[in-house]
C-alpha cells in the first residue's frame, strides 16, 4: 500500500527514519528540478535542495497533519529561491546580459542550434521567476494550481494568468525553434 | 498561429482552458468546455498548443536529481534528529521530576482524602430542619420508641426490671383536708422517646444560645 506524503510526514515525526527517506525520494526530482531552473545555477540548487530538506527535518514536529506535504516543501523552497536571488540580484542581472549578447548569435541563434528539450530549457531560463516557477510548480512538481496559488501566495487568477503567459512564450520559443 | 477568438469563446480563453488542459475543472464545466472545442477552432488551437508545450517540459532529460552524496548527507541528518529528539523523560519538566514535588502531592492527596471523609461523616450525623417537622419529629419518635424492643429481641433479654416499682402503701387513714395524700404515689419510670428528644431540643437550645 502507498502512503500519502502526508502519512509518510506523520511517520518520520513519530521516529520512522525510512519514510523521511521515500519522502526524499519522491521530491528529489521534481524539487531539485525546479530549483534548478528558478535559480539558474546548479550548485545554488544543491545548496537550497539541501536547506529546504534540513528545514523540513528541523521543523517536522510543527508540521500541519492537515496540510498538504507538497505545497508545505515547495513553499520553503520558493522562499529559500527568492532569498537567495534577491541576495544575488545584480550578478544574475549580468549574468542574464552577458546571456543576451552572446557572441556566437544570441539567444535565438542558440535555440535554433539546439535541440528541443534544449530550446524549452533556455525558454524557461528566460522567463521572468514568477511566469517560470508557477509553469515548474504545476509542470515537474504536479502541484494544482490552487496550491501554487497558496504558496505563492498570490490570487489564482495572476497564477492562472501568469501560467498563460509563460505557455505562450514557452509556444513562441518552440514554434521559432521549428522554423529555424 | 493564434487566431482571434469569436466574442463567444473569449470567457473561454486562458483560465478556463488552461484549467481544461490541467483536468482540473469540474465534471460539468470540463463537459462545457469539450462540447465548445468541438465547434471552436480558436479555443481548440489554443488547448493544442498547451498540450505541445506540456509534452515538450516533459522531454526526457530536462530534469535533473541532486547528487547521491547530498541526498545521503539529508539521510543521516534526519537520523541523527530523531535520535537528538528528547525523550519523554526529558519533556517533562524539571520541578515535575523532584520528588519533592511528589511528596508534596501524596501529603495534599491525604489531607483532602481525610479532610473529605470527616465532611461525610459530619453530614451524615448533622441535625437536619427537616428532622424538626412534624412528619420527622413523629418518625424519630417512632425511631427512638423502637430502640428498646428489637435490640432486647435480638439478645434474648428479659425486659429490663423496674427499679422503682409502684409500692403498694398501707393504706392510711385520711384525715380530713389532706386529701392530696390519698393520690397514688408513683416512682419516676424511665425516658419515652418524646422525652427524650423534648430533652434533646432543650440541650440543643442552650447549645446554640452559648454558641
């Protein structure tokens, strides 16, 4: 029988070490993923993986029973991510300029270059940090939109809206790279 | 690519269908939606292209996992929190771990027990108003009447012997105006139980009054 992240949560609190492990194990993609690509940067993710887990082991006595296990990770991990650009906040601006001039064509001669999975990974790079995470949050880590609504705490009307804007761009990109 | 949609679709247009596209509408709407996209090429483009994109995020390699090692480090780190956490004798609080404390508590515990019991005692006892009335005042006569009879029953006793018996006098000659004489003499006979409670009421009385 598969328990909830939920019961899995409940269970580590109460001493069981292995289900903080299937806990690990169910997140670590779609968590590392989405810091990955929020960040930018891959030794930035594994710092912030590694905090958001050391959060959730440090906090596991103030866990919600009725709250959702997903929205609970993602939402330290959103805030670790934000913290953590707006404290390198100049330094990834020039590393997004340094990105725009790049001498071999820009980014559109490089999405062309590339290949699909490619193009939609430097797509997503470039989409403005709350079109990118609302897109990662509902696609690699399967949260609803509703719960992305909640972590964000935004209305689910800007999620939904900024959702539409990250596929469309995310379309652009694609349909460019096709052409090309 | 994207076509203009008609002013009857436009409630269609991001939230609803992206909300479509996600299978997170409702039963009902999602049937409304599927019903509109069969007649609507710019709402059904619209869900296509989403569609493309979601296959597109979901290529294989785009995601990635964290190195062994960190996931390893995050293992024994939840370990060691368990084992850190402080057991149930530790919880406690340091004055509920003096026996002092429990010393204390088993004398308190003793105190009200004893204190409890003589309440009862005192209560059962107690002269109540209602042993005044006149419905308990006969009851207690009857009460106190009885006393003699089935004590002496159950011990097999012969009824106690008068101590002072009617004494038969010779008879005397009556001189005229001392006819008070001539009366029965009777000893005192022991307490009823009227006269016994008058008596009680009394002692009560003056027992207040000194009170």
């Amino acid at each position: 029988m598969v328990s909830s992240d939920e019961a899995l949560m409940i269970a580590y609190r109460r001493g069981e070490a292995k289900a903080f492990d299937e806990l690990l194990l169910r997140y670590r993609t779609p968590l590392f993923s989405t810091l990955r690509r929020l960040v930018g940067d891959r030794a930035l993710a594994e710092d912030l993986f590694q905090e958001t887990f050391l959060r959730v082991i440090q906090h596991a006595g103030r866990y919600d029973a009725g709250r959702k296990f997903s929205g609970w990770v993602f939402r330290i991990a959103r805030n670790l991510a934000v913290d953590a650009l707006r404290q390198r906040g100049v330094r990834r601006e020039e590393e997004l300029d340094d990105e725009h001039h790049d001498p071999a064509g820009g980014p559109d001669r490089a999405l062309a270059r590339a290949e699909q999975g490619e193009a939609i990974s430097r797509a997503l790079e470039l989409l403005p940090l709350e079109q990118r995470e609302v897109f990662l949050m509902r696609e690699w880590a399967g949260l609803s939109f509703k719960e992305i609504a909640e972590v964000t705490e935004s209305p689910l009307n800007t999620v939904l809206g900024r959702m539409h804007l990250a596929v469309k761009k995310l379309r652009a990109s694609l349909a460019e790279h096709a052409e090309a | 690519m994207d076509k203009e949609p008609s002013p009857a679709c436009r409630k269609f247009r991001r939230e609803r269908l992206l909300l479509y596209a996600y299978g997170e509408l409702p039963a009902g709407e999602a049937e409304v939606i599927r019903l509109h996209l069969a007649g609507c090429a710019s709402c059904r483009a619209e869900v296509e292209a989403i569609a493309a994109v979601r296959a597109a995020a979901s290529a294989p390699g785009l995601q990635e996992n964290p190195p062994s090692a960190l996931e390893a480090r995050l293992r024994i780190a939840a370990r060691e929190a368990l084992s850190a956490r402080p057991g149930l004798r530790e919880r406690i609080p340091g004055w509920l771990r003096q026996p002092r404390f429990w010393y204390a508590a088993v004398a308190a515990a003793v105190v009200v027990m004893v204190a409890g019991l003589g309440y009862r005692s005192w209560e059962s006892h107690r002269a109540r108003p209602e042993d005044f009335t006149s419905d308990g005042l006969a009851a207690l006569v009857e009460e106190v009447d009885s006393w003699d009879s089935p004590p002496l029953a159950f011990l097999e006793l012969e009824p106690a012997t008068p101590l002072f018996e009617e004494v038969e006098q010779e008879p005397e000659v009556i001189s005229p105006g001392d006819e008070a004489a001539a009366e029965p003499w009777y000893w005192p006979t022991p307490e009823s139980g009227l006269d016994k409670i008058e008596r009680g009421l009394e002692e009560l009385d003056a027992s207040v009054r000194y009170l």
